[in-house]
C-alpha cells in the first residue's frame, strides 16, 4: 500500500464531508434530531463494546439499533421524505420565480390593511419544496398579484374567504385552498384554525405561512415550524424579502464562505466524521502482514509429568489482514499450541504451522518464527515414588 495521500482522495474525502455537512445542518433543523443523537451514541456505544468484544451486550445493542433504526423511519417518514424532496429540488436546480419590483409592498400593503380592519386572512409564499401534497382544494386563480385582488379575496363575503390564497411570484396560483393543522399547542394557545393551519403547513415544508388574526388584529408569520406574531406590520416586507432571498439566492462566492464560517462547528465536524470514515474504510481496508510475539502453550499435559523447559518459550507469528482489524486486535494475544502427549512417548522437537496459532478473527497466520521448538518434560516425584 502505498501511504501517499492522492488527489482523488481529497476530493472523496470532501464530497464526504459536504454530505455529512448537509446531514448535520439538516438534523438541526428536524424534529428527528434528538432520535438520530440517540441512534448516534447507542451506534458508537457498539462500537466500543464490539472492539472490547462484550459479546452479549454487542448482540442485543446490534438488535436495538437495528429496531430503532425502523422505528425512526416510520415515526419521522415525513422528516425523512421531505429530505429526498430537497435532495430532488436541489438536483433539478428548482427555483422559484423572482417577484416583480414592488410585488412585496404590494403584499405587505394588502395585510397590513387587513389586519387594521380584523379581516382574517391566511396568505402562502411557497418556498423550493412542492406544496401538491400537503394542500387540499382550492381553486386556481393565476392572476397578477395586486392590493385589489387580495382584499376581495380575503373579503369576508367571498365564498373563499375562510381559505388560503397561495402566491408565487408575482401570480396569485389559487384561493380557497386548506391546509393541514398543527397540533403544537405550546405554540398556538389560544390563537385560532388560520395559525394552526399556517403553522401545519410550515412545519410540513419551507412555505412561508401569513396570518391575520380577525380578533387581535395581528399578523404572525409561521415559518420552519415555528410561529412568532409581529408586533406591527413594519416588518412584513423585510420577512417577505428573507424569505425569497432564502429559496432564490443569487449568492456570490463571499457570502457562501460567510455561510460556511458561521457553521464552523458544523463544518468541522463534517470533515472530521469524513477524515475518519476514510481512515477505517480505505486505508483501513487495506491487506497487511505484521510479527506479532505469540507464547507457547502446552496442551493435554499428561498426568505424572511436569514441564522442564521450552526452547524458546515465545516465537514470532506473522499475521495478515486489514489494517483495521489488525489495529482493533492489537491488544488481543497471540499463542502457539503445542500438543504434549507426544513429548510424554518421547517426542522433544516440534514443528510449529499456521493451524497451531490461536489468534483474533478476521486475521489469518502465515508463518512461525523459528518454526521449530523443543520441549522437556520430567516425571513428577510422585509419579517416580509410585513407580
């Protein structure tokens, strides 16, 4: 094997690493985030069990993990399935349509004046995530977005009134439309079905959700799964506009290592886990032959006799295997067995081969060093006083 680190290896190493970034960063933002730690230590507790070979507690951990893993997926499907939405969105470079100059002060306009005249409304900015099976209903609009078309169809005598309106870019898709409920009560209270609906759908996707509370008077924004009431209509545009420059980015070089930077930690570890994982598996995976010293072991001694000497008493094995397993057995013994009833009918030198070495699993002997030992043996003084 040779120890020079190429190219290739760096590249392999860092597209690790960007998926495991992604995984990190994804996990944060998930409500499986404390399951997948959970997972991550009982899995690394394996590990350290199964290298100090605690056979039993190896056996029922490997059960556990292998239970908890199904467990997680049916639990947290929804997680799980809206990463390969992402993974999709991503790889078919999905965006969504850039607004016209002014669209967003149309919005914020619209419910502003909503919210001073306690007009309910629930208003949806799609992000890159497909919102098809997460709405119900509804009915398609298509039409330019503007203060007039948004008042009447908030109007509370439009038939669509007590719906959302669904808006990407500078079109009005379709009104009337419903949307799953959460069930957070930790975060709703007392607010009513238009928060709950909101906050259902941004905790289902990266929709950006829109509420006007008709009793208070009040816009909240539900987003990420999470639900914060505004305490005027100021920062309506400001949300609006994060919220497209989030799923819409026309970022340069600069801001995405700025981005990088403030995930240090996420970073690092990333390359860490990655560095590791290329370690164990490439040049770990690797075939090597080491001399390990292995004792000699006398067996099936016969009774009536006591051992004089062994020359010598240790002898050199050469082992082979993967580098890994011959790390991880490092500290496990070697030993040479040596059948004594043929010592006791006269036999004194012994031929050592692979097959008389007791060693690790997952290692394989080659050779014995010096491949020839002599043993003594002497009648113990009871066996002669019998005689």
């Amino acid at each position: 094997m040779s120890g020079d680190l190429r190219i290739t290896d760096l590249l392999d190493i860092a597209i690790v690493a960007a998926m495991v970034f992604a995984g990190i960063v994804w996990l944060r933002r998930s409500r499986a985030r404390f399951a997948a730690l959970g997972i991550a230590l009982v899995a690394a507790l394996y590990f350290v069990v199964n290298a100090l070979e605690f056979q039993l507690t190896a056996w029922i951990l490997q059960g556990f993990l292998a239970v908890a893993v199904i467990i997680t997926v049916v639990v947290f499907q929804e997680d799980l399935r809206r990463l390969f939405e992402r993974i999709a969105v991503v790889g078919l470079g999905r965006r969504t349509p850039a607004p016209r100059a002014g669209t967003v002060e149309v919005i914020a306009r619209a419910l502003a004046y909503l919210a001073s005249h306690r007009c309910g409304a629930l208003l949806i900015v799609p992000g890159r995530e497909p919102l098809d099976r997460h709405i119900e209903g509804g009915i398609v609009l298509d039409g330019r977005v503007s203060e007039p078309l948004l008042l009447s169809l908030f109007d509370p005598g439009s038939p669509g009134h007590d719906g959302a309106v669904v808006v990407r870019g500078e079109r009005v898709e379709r009104f009337a439309t419903h949307l799953p409920l959460s069930s957070a009560r930790d975060q709703l209270g007392a607010l009513g079905t238009r928060h709950a609906a909101g906050l259902g759908l941004a905790e289902r996707c990266d929709a950006l959700c829109l509420v006007v509370s008709e009793e208070r008077g009040t816009v909240s924004i539900a987003q990420d799964g999470r639900l914060r009431t505004l305490r005027g209509t100021e920062g309506l545009s400001d949300a609006l506009r994060a919220h497209l420059a989030a799923i819409a980015p026309v970022t340069s070089t600069r801001s995405r290592w700025r981005g990088l930077v403030e995930r240090w930690p996420e970073a690092l570890a990333a390359i860490a886990i990655a560095a590791g994982l290329w370690l164990v598996r490439v040049p770990g995976s690797d075939t090597i032959e080491v001399l390990r010293t292995a004792q000699i072991r006398i067996e099936n001694l016969p009774p009536g006799f006591e051992i004089e000497s062994i020359e010598p008493e240790a002898v050199e094995v050469t082992l082979s295997g993967t580098r890994w397993e011959l790390f991880r057995s490092r500290a496990q013994p070697v030993s040479v067995r040596i059948d004594a009833v043929l010592a006791a009918l006269g036999r004194r030198t012994f031929r050592l081969g692979p097959g008389q070495v007791d060693h690790p699993a997952g290692i394989e002997p080659l050779s014995i060093s010096p491949p020839n030992v002599r043993v003594s043996l002497r009648q113990t003084a009871t066996a002669t006083g019998q005689r």
